[in-house]
C-alpha cells in the first residue's frame, strides 16, 4: 500500500507542478511522449493573431459533424476484476476513482467491456450454466451468475457510483459446452437445436444482471467466431450469426423488452464482408444495431467499408492488446493511430484496449489463454504500475466524454489525428506526431489559431 500511494503522489503531483491553466494567449495540451518524460503532461500551445503559412496546419470545423461517441475503455476481464477486488480498500478506491472518476486526476473511463461467462482471462473457464458430461437444460433451470458474483459484479457496482453512466458491453466467448458440437470449451460451434435455448440464456444474463443494478447498453454475439483455438471460444459463420439473429436472439430481446443492442462480429479488419453478409439479411438486419471490430489482422479502413454499405449501423472497435514484449513508444504510436484515431475517423463509436490490469507475469488466464496480454495497470500485491495502453485510452477518455461528436479536422502527411466537440461546446483535437523529429505544426479553428511543436512519436491532445 505505501508503494501505491508513493506512485499516485509522483505521478499526480508530476501533473499538478505542469499544470498551466489557460488564457487568452495559451491553451492547455496533455502529452504522453515515447520516453515517458511526459505522461500526460500538461502544458499549453500558443495563441497566435496570425499563423506561419509555412508550418502544416490542421484545420478543424465542427460545422461538419460526424458520428457521436459512447465512450473509451478496456475490457474489465475477469481477471482484471479479481486483481483489483483483492487490492486494500483505500487503494481500490483511490484506483477505481482515478479510472472512472471526473476529477482533473481522473482518466475519465466512459465504456467497458465484460465477459458474458468467462474469457481467456478469467482464472478459469466457465459459462452461466455448466452441467455434469451428458446432461442438458432446456429450461435453463440451473442458470446461474455464481462466478462473477466474487469479484465481478461488486466491482462493477462500485464503478456505477463513481460512473452511473459508464456503458457495458458484454461479449461471450463460449456458449455452455453441451450446447455445441463438441462438447469442449475450445471451438466447436452452436448446434442449431440449442439456438433458442442460447438465446434465452441471454435473455436471463442480461434480467440477471438488472437486478444486481448493472444495465446492458449492449451484447455482441459471439467474441471472434472465426477464432476456434482459444480456451474458450466457439465458431460461427455469417449464416449461423443471421440465422441465431432473426430467429431467435433478436425476437428474445424483443419480446423480453430490453432495449439492449445487438452487435454482430466483434472480429479483425480482414473480414468486413462477413457483417456485411449478416446485415445483407432484412430479417437479421432489423434487430441489429452494428458490427464490431479488432485489428490483429486487416486494415481499420474496414469500418468505413460496412459503414458505406450500411451507413444507417453503427461501428464499434472492441479489442486490441498490448503485450509483454512491447515498446512503449512503438504502441503508443500504432495504437494511437489505429485504435484511437483510426477508429474515429472510420465512423465507430467507441474504441477500447484490451485488458484493464494484469499481474506483473501477465496473469490471471485460462489453460490456454493469452499468456502475454499486458494490462492498462499491472497490479502486484497494493503496487499499480500504469502501462501503456493507460496513456494510449486515457489521452481521449480524460477529455472526450460520452456524447460528443466526431468533428471536421484536416489530415496532414506525418500528423495523425481526430477532432471532437464535447457536450459542452468545447473542441478537443488528437494528434500524433509520426515524423522522426520535433515539428512545429498550426491548429486553426474559426478565429481561434494556436501553435506547438510536437516532439517525434508523441500524443498531444488539445482542449479549446
């Protein structure tokens, strides 16, 4: 504990000494550079009556609006929720306030994915109703939320205090194993007598879940129905997706009343055809509400390809991990790219890293699961360690609350970024500077036009 609250005071006080507080002739800009001399860093960019012609500028208009955004977060695995359910309170509470809370020390988290049943990083496998070999339950009468009742859904309380507008986006990776073809949590796929019985068994996760107070702004399908090895995981093609959808899972919901969405594929950017393929369905496409995405393979320009051919579905990118033989600076970089700007500028609504926390040896996981996915937070007994992917969600999540929109900014060679306008009328511009040195680049927005200089591979986000 006295470790923790030693980092929490450096770090914070590190903000606090570089905190400028604007004025007519600065702004304030928060960066994360790849040596991690800055971690968010505050500082200011210069307001200017006239820009240097000769700089590249980025011009933003909120004129031109895009889509609206529900949030940035990470996946809250399993084992991230026993990892950060084991910590002392006061150290859980100062943690989960600095990720979920509002305060100027405080990330801002605004979206969360859940497992429905167990990842790859639970401490072990399980789904909502398991049986003895050979057995089966039609009526899911033996449906039950017992492992998550430990850790999971206690922490998911407390983070609806601090965050009752926090969305929740549950994922399963299996379906209970007498469900399937072959009776394994690895692969395997969901035999068509089962797919009402499933589809009720989604129906009584997302009641369960009501009544513990936990809403479920939505559910994906299947999490990578063309993975089959992991432990768990389940295979399903574009056809059974549609069929289980218009059949059975859409009309359950339905009728159930919930106001849940429903979101297809929740896979990589290499297969924008198989949603496509769903959506091409009318009766599947009534029930949908969009299609998610990861990039361990494809391009992230796949979202706007579903986006064209569907402009009236949302996007959502739902997963992308940061591992144990990683450079901070080469995914702060990448990921930014990608998964922050990438996403937005291709239409989805939200964009989220993988796991929250692991331990300092990368677990907890499943016999077979992901043995090299590094968490937001690396957690070792009451010390918390922030990697990465903390800085790469939290220099949009501090600043771009849910609700606000994707907004004009003009793209220049070498400067990734995304504009937004927040709620309250503010304008928040994400930039990366992808060149191999420091560059001085304008900013103009309607009369407001500022300057900074960028040092190479850093993440700047401006606030006006």
């Amino acid at each position: 504990m006295i470790t923790f609250v030693l980092i929490g005071v450096i770090f914070f006080t590190f903000c606090e000494k570089n905190k400028v507080e604007s004025n007519n002739s600065t702004i304030p800009v928060y960066v994360t550079n790849p040596s991690k001399s800055a971690l968010l860093w505050q500082t200011t960019a210069t307001v200017e009556t006239e820009l240097n012609t000769n700089l590249p500028t980025i011009v933003v208009d909120e004129t031109k609006n895009y889509q609206s955004v529900d949030g940035f977060g990470f996946t809250l695995t399993g084992g991230s929720a026993s990892l950060i359910g084991k910590l002392e309170k006061s150290v859980k509470d100062s943690l989960l306030n600095e990720l979920f809370g509002k305060s100027e020390h405080s990330i801002g988290i605004s979206y969360l994915r859940i497992s429905l049943g167990a990842s790859d990083l639970s401490e072990s496998v399980f789904t909502y109703n398991d049986l003895p070999s050979g057995n089966t339950d039609l009526n899911l009468d033996k449906f039950n939320l017992s492992a998550d009742t430990v850790y999971l859904i206690p922490l998911l309380k407390e983070i609806l205090k601090i965050n009752p507008s926090i969305k929740l986006l549950a994922s399963p990776w299996t379906a209970p194993v007498w469900m399937k073809s072959n009776k394994s949590s690895v692969g395997g796929y969901l035999l068509p007598e089962y797919y009402d019985a499933y589809s009720r068994y989604f129906v009584k996760y997302i009641k369960a879940m009501n009544s513990n107070g936990i809403p479920i702004d939505a559910i994906t399908v299947q999490n990578e129905p063309q993975h089959g090895g992991n432990n768990p995981s389940m295979v399903m093609s574009s056809t059974e997706q549609a069929t289980f959808v218009k059949n059975n899972l859409g009309p359950a919901l339905k009728n159930a009343n919930f106001s849940t969405k429903i979101i297809i594929w929740d896979h990589n950017c290499d297969n924008p055809t198989y949603p496509i393929n769903i959506l091409n369905d009318a009766n599947a496409n009534s029930f949908i509400d969009g299609s998610a995405f990861h990039l361990y393979a494809g391009d992230i320009a796949a979202l706007s390809a579903v986006h064209d051919a569907y402009p009236n579905k949302n996007l959502y990118f739902t997963e992308q991990w940061t591992g144990s033989n990683g450079d901070f600076g080469g995914d702060l970089k990448w990921h930014t790219k990608n998964v922050i700007i990438g996403s937005m500028r291709n239409w989805s609504k939200n964009a989220l890293e993988w796991n929250l926390a692991s331990d300092p040896f990368y677990n907890p996981h499943t016999p077979g699961g992901c043995s090299q996915c590094k968490g937001a937070i690396t957690i070792d007994n009451n010390t918390i360690t922030r990697n990465v992917s903390y800085y790469i969600i939290g220099q949009a999540s501090k600043f771009v609350p849910t609700g606000s929109k994707v907004i004009y900014s003009s793209t220049e060679t070498g400067f990734s970024n995304v504009a937004f306008e927040t709620p309250d009328k503010k304008k928040v511009l994400l930039l990366l500077n992808e060149t191999t040195s420091s560059k001085k680049i304008n900013i103009s927005n309607n009369s407001n036009k500022f300057s900074y200089s960028i040092s190479p591979g850093s993440v700047a986000t401006f606030v006006w």
